[in-house]
C-alpha cells in the first residue's frame, strides 16, 4: 500500500488538565530531591497519563536525572529542552508510538549511551520507511534558538530540516531549526542506511530500501 504524505502533529497541550498540574508536581519534586531516575507515569493515574501529549519545558530542571522513562505515553513531540538534560545516560520512550521524531537539541546529551525507543513508528525507520513530513511546517515545537549554534533566528524564520543520526542505541529521525545554511551544513554525517543528508523530506525523497 503506497504511502500519503504526512503530516507533524500539530495538537497543543492542555494545560489546565489534571495530568499537566501532577506532571509539573513531579517534575519539580524530581528536580528538587535530586533522583537519579524519572519515570512519571506510573506515579499519574492512566486518564493523567493519558492527557500528555508534550512534556513541560521544565524538564531542563531534571539536571541529576540519568534515565528518564517515559513508556506507554501519548506524547507526540519532545521539548528542546531535553538538551539541557546534562546527566542523561538512558532514555526510553518505549511504546510511545505517537512519537515519530525527536528535536535535534537531545545531541547535547552528551552522557546518553543507551535508548529504548519503538523505532516502527519513526519516520524514515528501516523496517518500513515511514516518509519524512514536508519542510517546513507549523508546528508547537520550534525551539527558541538554533538546533545547531544556538543562536539568535533574527526576523527570519528558521530553517526545519531532517537529519538521521545515531543517537545513543536508536537511529533517530531529528528535526533541525537552525539560524543559516552554515549551520545545516555543519551537521553530522547520516549513517549508512539512511538518507545521507539534511533534507526537507515528502514523498519525492528516496530513501534506501526497507530491511
């Protein structure tokens, strides 16, 4: 069956539900006890859990968290701000099948060396080769500075590119915001496997032939 084009969820987060108010309580008193581990859902009940579609930005508080779980979630896109998630060694978003993506900015991760993410629902994945999302699109998760430099966007809008990359265990499909075509030409190297450059994805885009 040939694939449609498809789209980057655009759905905003309540934030006047239940599970926003207990998600930031327990962010806050992760941030505050210092823990080493962060698993939130199993501490919400399942209708709170369930409400979460992206993640507060103030996970950029969790600065002692080394393994950040997040299975089962409804999330459909993560916040820059994992990034400055300096002690992250483990991340697993497992069976967080709305995820498809992820922001370039968790390449400032530098201590991450282990994942666990259901790579068939990624786009580009090489099971299946989900197609990539047209360039550019609106979308509630453009960061504040560039993916790559991070700096200042200026009065233009930033540039959103894909790239794949090895990040911890995962091949992940990453969205860029950069500042110029300086920065997305400075990106990494694409492993092998996979498209081998920055691009702009649809339907047009060739990817290497599923495993």
């Amino acid at each position: 069956m040939p694939w449609t084009e498809l789209q980057i969820h655009t759905e905003k987060q309540d934030i006047e539900c239940a599970g926003w108010q207990r998600l930031n309580e327990l962010i806050d008193q992760a941030a505050g006890d210092g823990r080493a581990e962060f698993s939130p859902g199993p501490e919400m009940s399942p209708s709170e859990w369930a409400q979460i579609t992206e993640l507060p930005k103030t996970i950029s508080k969790l600065k002692r968290v080394k393994h950040f779980i997040l299975n089962g979630s409804s999330l459909v896109r993560i916040p820059p701000e994992i990034g400055e998630m300096a002690a992250l060694e483990q991340f697993t978003p497992y069976t967080s099948y709305r995820l498809h993506w992820f922001p370039y900015e968790i390449t400032r991760c530098t201590k991450l060396k282990h994942s666990t993410v259901s790579t068939r629902a990624l786009y580009g994945n090489y099971k299946y080769r989900a197609p990539f999302p047209t360039l550019p699109q609106d979308h509630p998760g453009v960061p504040d500075r560039c993916s790559v430099c991070e700096g200042s966007f200026g009065a233009a809008p930033p540039l959103q590119y894909w790239v794949s990359l090895r990040v911890a265990t995962d091949v992940l499909p990453l969205l860029v915001h950069a500042c110029s075509e300086k920065c997305i030409s400075n990106l990494p190297q694409t492993p092998e496997n996979y498209v081998r450059f920055p691009h702009q994805g649809g339907l047009g885009l060739e990817q290497p032939k599923s495993e």
